[in-house]
C-alpha cells in the first residue's frame, strides 16, 4: 500500500515557505498565539491556505466555525471570504478569543466574524430554530471532542446541498489507529467509523496536520 511522505521538521518548514501566502495580520496572530500556553490547538499555516482556498473554490459566504481559541482560523476564513461574507464563530472563552480581535481588525474583517460566546451546541440549535438549515456552505469543526458527532449532525442539518464540512484532530496524532480508553480518542473512533459509512456524505481523511476529514453533503 502506497503511503504518505513522513513530513519532518525540515521538509515542513519548506512546504511552508514554498507554499503558505499569509497576511500579515495572520503571521501577527500566530505569533502571538506562540507564547500561548495552548498553542498547539492551533491549526498550521499550511492548513489554514488549505481550508481557505476550499472556501474560495466553492464560493463560499456563509460559514461556521466550532472552536475558535485565539482566532487564528477564523481570520483565514474570513480572508477567504467576499466583502459581504459571514463566519458565525462559536466559542466559550472570551480570554482566548480576545488574543484575535486586534489581528482580525488590523485585516479588516473583524465585521465579517460574528463571534457567539455560548456552547456552541446552544448556537448550532438556536440557527437551526431560526429556519437556517441548509443556508450554510461550509463548517470547520475543532472543539472538545466527546462533541464532535453532535456537532457533525447539527452541522450536516446547516449546510447546503453541496456544502462541506471541514473535522479536525480525526488522526489525534495516531492514537485512532490503537486500542484505547481514552474519552476523546473513543469519540474520534467513533466518528471516524461513522462518517466512513454515512451515505449523506461524500467523504476524505487527509493527513494534513493532525488530521482533517473533509465531508461534502450530497
């Protein structure tokens, strides 16, 4: 069975250099992230093109995103975005999402994030009670993880025909792949099992980061 490259530090760094065109508001925000006790819940440079440049291919305007930390892709999305664009970004920590709030305004796109600070499955809910389903184009998926399927479903529901949904960690640094008791990894398992058999969806795993399925609904 062909596999992927082993991806070391070195030829990381020159696929970010070789590849990764970000704003300077972006590099701004993952510096400041740096010294972030969390900051390995950030998402790579590398990653973040990548999802924007799906966004920019489907045409994308109305987006969701479930875990923001400190904003970082957020703000890739939302660069991503047309002029009249939407994020509806759902998180429960103010003190992490105030570290983005300068960087989203310095690239003038603060206006096209709308941040709700509540869970995030009181968001999804409340959009879903409003007569949203099937307006959204596209989700990104990165938040605890014993929640995933539950985001998934009310994700599925939002999206348009067409839309895709975008699932983080679904590798969780190799640990799927093992026997285990650990809450999350039995979540992503789960999941993973899941989105391999549902039929509503057009689906790829990608060893990208830390894993990223890519779900399309059909």
């Amino acid at each position: 069975m062909s596999r992927t490259l082993s991806i070391d530090d070195t030829l990381y760094r020159y696929i970010v250099d070789h590849s990764a065109r970000e704003h300077p508001a972006q590099v701004g925000l993952r510096e400041a992230t740096r010294r972030h006790p969390h900051a390995g819940m950030q998402i790579g440079p590398d990653q973040a093109q990548f999802m924007a440049l799906l966004v920019k291919l489907m045409g994308a305007h109305r987006t969701i995103e479930i875990g923001v930390f400190t904003g970082y892709s957020a703000l890739s999305v939302a660069l991503a975005l047309p002029a009249d664009g939407r994020v509806l970004a759902c998180d429960i920590n103010d003190e992490y999402t105030r570290v983005g709030k300068p960087f989203w305004q310095q690239a003038g796109v603060a206006d096209r994030i709308d941040l709700r600070l509540a869970p995030a499955l009181q968001t999804l809910d409340a959009e879903l009670a409003r007569g949203a389903a099937g307006s959204y184009d596209f989700a990104f998926i990165d938040a605890d993880k014993t929640n995933y399927d539950n985001y998934y479903e009310r994700c599925l529901q939002l999206l348009r025909t067409g839309g895709l949904i975008a699932i983080d960690n679904v590798l969780w640094s190799g640990a799927v792949a093992r026997p285990s008791r650990d809450a999350d990894t039995l979540a992503l398992q789960a999941l993973n099992d899941k989105l391999h058999r549902d039929t509503r969806i057009d689906l790829s795993l990608l060893a990208i980061g830390d894993g990223l399925t890519l779900a399309r609904r059909r």
